[in-house]
C-alpha cells in the first residue's frame, strides 16, 4: 500500500516537473511544450510554486513580489538559453535562490534609500492632509514618529501611516479603515492595526492618538 504524497510534497514535484518542461522549451527539446497556452500554464505553476516563499519576506506588497518573481525568471531565462544551468543540479531550486536573492536585493536597497534620503514630507499645504495628521496625533508628532520610524527602517509602518494619511485626505479628513489602508499597501488589515499600534512608539512622549 503506497503512502499518499503529503500536499507540500506534491506541490514541490509539480513545480520542479514545470521548471522542467521550461527549460525543455527553452531548449527546444522533444518534450518541450508546443503551444503558447502551454507555456503559460507551465509558467502559471512555476509562479505558484513560488509563492510560498512570499512569507519570507513578509514587507514586500503582493506586485512587489510578483515583479521581482518575474525577474527572476527573466534572469533564469537568460541562463537557462546560455546553457549556464546544470538539469543535474536542482534548476527548481536554482530559480528559487534567484528570487529570494532578487528580493533580498531590493530590500536592501530600499533600506539603504531610506537610511539616506530624505524624510517623507508630511507637512503639505493640502487642507485635507493636513486635517488627517492633526486628527492622527498632531502634525508635528506625526512628522517625528514618521522621522523616527525611517531612521529605524521601519517600512512597513512608514507605508502604512503615509497610505493612511492619502486615504484620510481623500476622504476630507475622514478616518480610514485598516481594510482599505491595507489594499494600497498590500496588507491584510489585522498586519495595518499592528502597524499602527506600532507607530505610537515612534510617537514623542506624551502624544495621543485617535
């Protein structure tokens, strides 16, 4: 009696047998698939077979990630026809160190964007904007939880507090809601709250929020 395949294990099978089946169009082997809607189908589930790994990097907005899968895939392309990546060697795996590497990449880039660049400009002329900050905890409380939250490369809250601050001015001033902060920045609403809630640390003593 065999024993059945647990569901990540048939899930590790079916993205190495895609990753495959590309590199056979690639090359342009005998099973290579012949169609157009048979490529993208392959590349549908090499794309769903790395979407596990989002979890790893938990920061990065769902079109983040998917940009920087797909240039993964543009740079394992780009090897595989140069005959640079070995069948022998776990291409499955190679592809998913290429994206984890990519993301890694880009974090540390925005890391260091926001260790040097400037602090994001929350005190506009904009009547509404300037409204929301008031109502959030004081313009001048706002500017230097945000300040603060920036020093310490905290991305998460300095996207979630400046989406929240846009919705507010869109809404003259009206609080928003964490499910809807939380599809601009690509998080779900409980992740926004505990954004939030972090953000009060930044915030100079004796600040009080709504």
């Amino acid at each position: 009696m065999s024993v059945p395949q647990k569901r990540e294990d048939r899930g590790t099978v079916k993205f190495a047998r895609a990753v495959e089946s590309y590199m056979d169009y690639l090359e342009g082997t005998d099973e290579a698939p012949v169609f157009a809607e048979d490529v993208q189908a392959v590349l549908r589930t090499i794309k769903q077979g790395l979407a596990p790994f989002h979890r790893v990097f938990p920061t990065l907005t769902v079109d983040r990630w998917e940009e920087l899968v797909d240039l993964s895939l543009t740079r394992f392309t780009d090897r595989c026809i140069a005959g640079k990546i070995d069948r022998q060697k776990n291409p499955g795996g190679y592809l998913v160190k290429i994206t984890q590497n990519s993301a890694i990449d880009y974090l540390r880039r925005e890391a260091k964007r926001m260790s040097s660049g400037p602090v994001p400009d929350v005190a506009a002329n904009d009547d509404a904007i300037a409204a929301s900050v008031d109502a959030l905890a004081g313009r001048q409380a706002v500017e230097a939880g945000l300040k603060a939250a920036w020093e310490s490369q905290d991305d998460t809250v300095v996207r979630v507090v400046l989406a929240w601050l846009q919705v507010a001015a869109e809404h003259d001033g009206e609080r928003p809601s964490t499910r809807e902060v939380g599809a601009i920045v690509g998080l779900s609403h409980t992740a926004v709250s505990d954004a939030m809630n972090r953000f009060k640390t930044y915030l100079p003593e004796g600040s009080s929020p709504t």
